[in-house]
C-alpha cells in the first residue's frame, strides 16, 4: 500500500496542448521522470522504499493529457493502436484472470453533459484493469457547479481524490482549461461543439480494424458536421494519413466549418461538399453518418425541423455502397440509420462502440503506468 501511495502521488506529465503559450502542439511518448513527491505542492525526496519504482517510472513511456486530436503524430498513434489491440486480449480474459494494471489507481468522471457509450465505456476499461472509479453523472445539475463553483475549483478538487480525471463539459475548451489547472492526467470526453478526441480515435481504429488500412480512404461524412465534435475530430485525425478524400454531406444549415475546411488544405488534404448521398456512398470506404444535435439550436426548432431527417442511410445506401466499405456513427442514433440497416455486415456501428472500450483501456494504462 505504501508503494501505491508513492506511486499516485509522483507529478504527473501533461500533454503539450496546441495553442498554449506554455505548451508546444506535438504529442510525443517520451520517458517520464519525477523527480520527487509532491505534498502541498512543493517537492520533497523520494524514500528509499520508493526509490525502484521511481526507477520503473523513469524509463516507462507514459502519454500526457488527451485534449485533442490533432495534437497525436502517427507514432503516437501507432502505439496506442498497437496496445488497443492488447486490450482486446485482456478484455477477453478478464473473466478468468483480472487484470491488476491499475490497481490502486483512481479515475474520476465528471460528466456535465448525458452520456451512456463514452462513460460507461471509460468506467468498464478502468474496472477491466484493476482500478477504481469516482463518477458524477449530470455534474452540471448535480455537482457543486449548480451553485456557481468554477470549473478550475471543481479541478483543483477532485485531483485530491484521484489520479486521473475524465472531462466531459458543455462548453468548447473547457477540457483544456481543466488540464491547464490540474496536477494530474485529463481526458477530454466531449467538450461541447469542440472536440471528441477519444473517439476520433476510437474511429480511426475501427477504420483501420474493419478495412484494413488507412492511407488512400475516401470518407463520406454525413449528418450535423457543424455541431458534431465527433466529425470534428475526426476530421483532424484522419488527416495524419496519405492520400485521404473527405466527402461532407449536410443540410445547409449544418455545413462543415471553415476552420476544419482551412485545417485539411493546409494538410493537403481532399475534400468536397456534396449535396447527393448516394453518388457520395458508391464512392467511399466508410460512411460516417451523425443525427441532427437537436440540443445545439436552441430555441430554432424549426432549423432543426428542417434538417432533420434530410440524409438517412437505408437500403438504397446499402445497394450502391461497395461491398468492402462500412458504416459508422458514434451513437446515439435516431432516425438517420433506419433499423433494417443493421443486420448487413457492413453496419459497423455496434462494433465501434466496442472499440471504444479498448482505446479507452489503452489510453488509461498508457496515461497511468505506460507501455
């Protein structure tokens, strides 16, 4: 016990965050180091019964903060993917024989927007490695928020409790501020209409999984690509390959932005915005659809009415997608994917939604103990 108090009170790395005056825009998977114990914020030695896992600390490869996903490098990427790929093997035992890689570790989830896949899923692969999990639902209702505490406070608190926090907020940005204010690891869940860098990487994963490459893909995105954050990301992510061509394919009100168009030309990236479905899916490997965020338009029911409904993936999808592609959506779905869809092994979705529990499970041991 002694041995995982040292080890959950060592300092923690952070990822360089993009944009940030103290921090460079590159992930990159180097040695950590500490250099001792931190109580109450000043640096103290490291006891002798400490001294080896200090050791083990200092030549294990451990990530930083996850804020977004434009900050990974394909190397970065590589790795997590390869140790993904080693949680499958875990996930598939721990029936028989548990895993113990995070025992004694504490993950806290602070959710002030719904969530059922990104959760759950966080809160599984923390459990399916040993560890334990603090975790507030609706934190904007029912947390210390509701009587006006601020975001760096609420930080500043829970890092006492845990060694790792799981961010999900309604405002864009909020993730990197927490990770500005905390000690330990932060993942961004979903900030808003900002980001969603867990499962752009859990899409690209499963893109990678389901097709067998990522270079030369052709990607059809379809649905609400203004307010989607798992577009968004995605977007970002998939621009670290070759030879990539992006389709966006929405209702008018809900066009991709131009700051994630302006990204991909400087990354040389294709795309082009097209109005026809189904010339957009005989073309591509994947088809990801999103529904229309009826919570992002406020008191405008009647633009949502109107893109509601206007792009659903069907039959005749199916009859001119090519027999290799596949379809995705980061769920929940409503109508856009019509029921009949699912039974064709083409329908990749439920299968993505289980790939987020073995990104998951790789990002908590890479941020936790390392490779």
């Amino acid at each position: 016990m002694a041995a995982a108090a040292a080890r959950t009170a060592l300092a923690r790395p952070h990822l360089p965050l993009p944009s940030s005056t103290r921090r460079s825009s590159r992930l990159s998977l180097t040695p950590f180091s500490a250099p001792g114990l931190r109580v109450g914020g000043a640096a103290t030695s490291i006891s002798a019964a400490a001294a080896p896992l200090q050791q083990q600390q200092a030549t294990t490869p451990r990530l930083g903060d996850v804020i977004e996903a434009q900050q990974f490098d394909r190397d970065a990427l590589n790795e997590i993917f390869e140790v993904a790929r080693e949680m499958e093997a875990v996930e598939r035992g721990s029936h028989g024989a548990p895993s113990r890689v995070l025992e004694g570790y504490l993950m806290a989830t602070l959710f002030y927007e719904p969530s059922t896949r990104t959760r759950l899923s966080f809160e599984a692969a923390m459990r399916r490695l040993g560890g334990e999990v603090l975790t507030t639902e609706n934190a904007r209702e029912f947390s210390s928020a509701a009587k006006g505490e601020t975001l760096e406070d609420t930080i500043r608190t829970v890092e006492g409790y845990s060694d790792i926090i799981v961010l999900r907020h309604f405002e864009s940005g909020a993730a990197r501020r927490a990770a500005d204010t905390a000690n330990i690891p932060v993942i961004n869940a979903g900030d808003g209409p900002g980001q969603h860098p867990t499962q752009a990487l859990l899409d690209v994963y499963t893109i990678k999984r389901e097709i067998g490459t990522l270079d030369g893909i052709k990607l059809g995105l379809v649905g609400d690509l203004a307010n989607g954050r798992t577009v968004r990301s995605l977007a970002y992510l998939i621009a670290k390959y070759q030879n990539i061509k992006i389709y966006f394919v929405s209702p008018d009100v809900v066009k991709m932005k131009d700051d994630i168009k302006d990204y991909l030309n400087s990354q040389g990236v294709a795309w082009e915005e097209s109005s026809d479905l189904l010339e957009v899916a005989s073309k591509c490997d994947v088809i990801y659809q999103t529904r229309i965020q009826k919570e992002r338009f406020g008191e405008r029911i009647d633009l949502y009415e109107a893109a509601r409904g206007k792009y659903i993936v069907d039959k005749k999808v199916l009859g001119v997608l090519p027999k290799h592609a596949v379809i995705m959506h980061p769920l929940p779905r409503l109508d856009e994917i019509t029921v009949d869809v699912d039974s064709d092994p083409r329908a990749a979705y439920f299968r993505q939604a289980k790939n987020g529990l073995y990104i998951r499970m790789a990002l908590l041991k890479l941020l936790l103990v390392g490779h």
